[in-house]
C-alpha cells in the first residue's frame, strides 16, 4: 500500500505569505487600537490587558516579548468580561482597577467648579433656588464623580479584536511557496487532506491560481450532522479547526434552542465608489474564529465537528508533516500523540526555524526523546519515526512533503598521526552537527581508559574520568584531537565519540589498531 500524507498547519505557514505570527499579530492589533484618532472605546482596556500580561511575565525575569500573542489576549479579554463569576473568583480578593474596565470620559473638573459656584450664587440670589437645590447639584457631581466603570466595553472589545484579526490577515502576498501542496494533492491518491490553525486564505487563493478545487465543508454543515470529508483524486480537503476570515455566525449568538448558522461570505465585486447607482457595501458580520486559549473546544459552532473530520483524516494516514507550528494547542497535541501511538509504522516530519534543543521540556522535546531514534543508555534506539527540518515553510516544504524520518547519516573516522608515538589521534566529523560532543575510550570488553584533549592534561593526569573530554558543539566537518596514554598505543582501543542533535543522542565507534613501538618503552612517552 502506498504511503498516504496529512499536512498540519500552524501560522509559521503563512509566515512567508506575509502574514503575522500570533505574538506579531497581537502586537499589529494594539498598535492599530492606539494609532486611530479620535481614540475608539476599548483602547484603554486593550492597553491595561497587553501591559499588564507583559508585567506579569517579566515580573521572574522571563522573556516579556513571549508575554502575548492573540491567543492569550483574547483569552484575557474574555476572563474579564466574566471576572465575578469565574471560577477563580473566589480566590482572586481583589482586582486591579483596570480590570473593572474604565469609567467613560467625564466632565473637566473646572465645569464641576462653575457649575457649583453658580449654584451657590443662585441660592443666596434666587428666592426659589433653595437648599434642596443646591444639594442635588452637589449630589449629582459626587455621583459622577464615583461612576463605576462600563463593564460593557470588556465585550465590546473582544468583538472589535475579531474585526481586527479578520481585517489584519487579508493581506497575503506571495504564495508560491505554497504549490507543493498542490502538486500532492494532484498526485497522491485520494487528493491531500490539510488540517490547519489558521484563519487566513492563504491555501484558498494558492489553490485557485493552481486550479485545485477545496473542500472545506461549510457549504454542507449544519449543526447536528456528520460532517464529513471524502478523499478524493485532485482535491484539497482544508480543515480549517479554528475558523476562518471569511465564515461569518448567521442569525446572531446561539440560544438555548437556536443552534448556529454559518455561511461563507463571498468577496464583494468591486464597484466604482463615485457611481451613485452601485449598491451599498455590505455591513461585515462577526467572524467565525475560533480564538483563545479555552474556546478551542466550544461546543458551539463547527468546531468538533471539524476535529473529527481531523482525526479521521489523520486516521487515513501513515505520514504527517507538520509545517509552522509550535504544538501549543492541547487538543491538537492530544490527537497528534494518540495518531502516533495507534501504530510504529506512522512517522511526522515538522518544519519549524525555532525547534528547541534536545532536553527542552516543552511538547516539542518529549516528542523528539520519544521518536527521534536517539541511542538509549548506550544502545540503539528504535527506527527514528521524527525528521525535523529547521527553516521555514518557503524553504523546506517541498522537501518535508517527501521527507522520510531516518537515521542521519554521519560519517565519524580516527587514525593515528604519522608520530603515533606520541598517542594523537585525529578524529573527523562529517555529515552533519552535533551538540555536547566527548569522546572516551575502552581496551577489552571491560576496562575503560583515559582520553586527552591534549599532551599536557595527559601529562599532568587532567581527565574527567566519565565522559572523557567535552568538546561542545561541533559543526559538520569538524575535525578533533584527542591524546591517548602511551600504555595504549601499542592495544587496540575502541573510541566512542557522543553527541546530540535536536532529535536525540548519537554514538559512534572507532577502533584503532595498536602500534609496535619498535623498543621504544611506554614509560620514555610519558614526560
């Protein structure tokens, strides 16, 4: 049976369609909030939410700049909207005063001040302008005075953030980067089934100038049903989980017995706008995104309906490529590991410039501990089942599309220098890099011996008597010089050379036939 891929989708996808990552896209958005004059209702809000999240991270001496992307901020817009009636709120005692919003703009306080002055005039002047008067004057400035803050402007902000969102990503450059897909949607069996995170269109206008039709199944979804995706000959299945731009909620917020509606929105023509015949320009509705870190399971909507269209299609499977995205999702993470777990014949390759290093403890770490086919306390690890390709989507998706996870390939050789009596051994490394380099040494099956970084340790007996010397990180092509003692330039020595890459530990041997020292005594080597 032939191989059958399943792309996933993150925004580092789109990233080179011009489109903003999540922590740029939230950094677009309040810029956008504060450059509009007069200011728009909500500016204070977003402005305490982003700088206080931004604080709160660097208040440990975390990197602030991972504070927020649009996720989280969302997130925090919607907490606040239900603050007193979170969960959390029985231990929270009390709020900072931003998050109680900010009461609208009053009056200046110098109209407070003439307006009690002429009060105060009126009743010594004006017969019929009483106390009672003068008291309701001063009652009414106090009550303004202590207007609580507009709870409101919470959810009217979260609305405005999803216009934002759509607004900011209909902007998309090249996509040329993206045919790979479609070439493989054209030549594998079945068409190609694209899972993706992402709001944008990019996949869509990349596949009209291509010619490939999409499935996206919101023409035929409605809520109560199976929603299903057929693999079919030349066809893009595009499961957008989270929503997209151009989906927009019919009738309203559902209701109690009014389940939801969503159409897709068709672009506008375009129209001359002194023509005084064209027709209105359509007011936009809310769009359907899913954003926020704990709506990504909302029973309301299309949302697990399209998980499970995700699952199966993982499900039809046996390759998953992964392209831009950082497995920060639980729910994708849940379905990605469970994909993995049903068979050792399924194997992912991720395209990702920022994949941590090896002994991360994020998800991306324990996946590549888990299936990188890195040695196992001293022993082989299982067929590596992960490949990871450290660049961007424009650079290395059409060769993750055909990537099979293997092995690297590294060539490791040692010999002798020409003085061999001297106990240098050269060791090359080629192929490609590796971190925590050290190399150590055994005669016979039990009885390790000691390795060098150079004469003089050896002479003076400097050798850390575990891993032998560390040499850090090596690029490919690196070359090494290790010294052995003189009692074992005349054995065979076995030399181990250990190291790591992003997917795991790697071993290598070496064995070194000894040298006669044609009567030239161990102990003249020494000193």
């Amino acid at each position: 049976m032939s191989q059958r891929t399943v792309v996933l989708l993150g925004a580092g996808a789109s990233f080179d369609a011009g489109l903003p990552l999540t922590s740029q896209l939230a950094e677009r958005i309040v810029a956008r909030f504060n450059a509009q004059r007069p200011p728009v209702r909500g500016v204070q809000e977003l402005n305490f939410v982003y700088s206080a999240m931004i604080g709160h991270q660097g208040e440990d001496g975390s990197d602030p700049l991972r504070a927020v992307n649009i996720e989280t901020l969302v997130s925090a817009v919607r907490l606040l909207q239900a603050r007193e009636s979170h969960e959390v709120a029985p231990f929270v005692s009390s709020w900072k005063p931003g998050a109680l919003g900010f009461a609208p703009e009053r009056a200046p306080m110098r109209h407070h001040g003439r307006a009690l002055r002429d009060a105060v005039e009126r009743s010594i002047t004006d017969e019929h302008f009483g106390g009672d008067s003068l008291a309701e004057v001063i009652a009414d400035i106090a009550m303004e005075a202590n207007e609580p803050p507009d709870a409101s402007a919470y959810k009217e902000l979260e609305v405005a953030l999803l216009q934002a969102i759509r607004e900011e990503l209909q902007s998309i450059d090249t996509i040329d980067y993206l045919q790979p897909l479609a070439d493989l949607a054209t030549s594998q069996s079945g068409g190609l089934d694209i899972v993706t995170l992402n709001y944008d269109l990019a996949i869509e206008k990349m596949a009209a100038e291509m010619g490939v039709r999409v499935d996206r199944g919101m023409d035929r979804w409605r809520a109560g049903f199976e929603l299903t995706f057929m693999p079919t000959d030349g066809v893009i299945n595009l499961i957008k989980l989270h929503g997209s731009v151009d989906w927009e909620l019919v009738g309203g917020r559902p209701s109690a017995v009014q389940p939801p509606g969503i159409r897709v929105v068709e672009p506008e023509p375009e129209r001359d706008e002194l023509d005084p015949n064209a027709p209105p320009r359509r007011t936009p509705g809310l769009p359907w995104i899913v954003v926020g870190d704990r709506e990504k399971l909302a029973t309301d909507g299309p949302t697990l309906d399209l998980l499970n269209a995700a699952t199966e299609a993982l499900r039809r499977a046996d390759s998953l490529v992964v392209v831009g995205y950082s497995f920060a999702d639980a729910h994708v993470n849940a379905a990605v590991r469970n994909w993995l777990a049903a068979s050792e014949d399924r194997t992912m390759t991720v395209i990702d410039p920022a994949w941590p290093a090896f002994d991360s403890l994020e998800t991306r770490g324990y996946l590549a501990r888990a299936y990188g086919g890195g040695e196992r306390e001293g022993e082989p690890g299982a067929p590596p089942r992960l490949a990871v390709l450290t660049q961007g989507a424009a650079a290395a998706l059409g060769t993750g599309l055909t990537l099979v996870p293997s092995t690297p390939e590294l060539t490791v050789t040692g010999a002798w220098t020409t003085d061999y009596t001297t106990g240098e051994v050269i060791i090359d490394l080629g192929g490609y890099s590796l971190d925590q380099v050290s190399v150590t040494a055994q005669q016979g099956p039990h009885r390790t011996t000691h390795v060098y970084a150079s004469a003089e340790d050896r002479d003076r007996g400097q050798v850390n008597w575990f891993s032998g010397p560390n040499f850090g990180h090596q690029p490919q092509g690196s070359r090494l010089h290790v010294f052995l003692g003189p009692d074992q330039i005349a054995e065979t020595v076995k030399l181990y050379v250990s190291g790591r890459d992003l997917l795991g530990h790697r071993r290598f041997a070496i064995t070194l036939e000894g040298r006669s020292l044609d009567g030239i005594h161990p102990e003249s080597l020494s000193r």
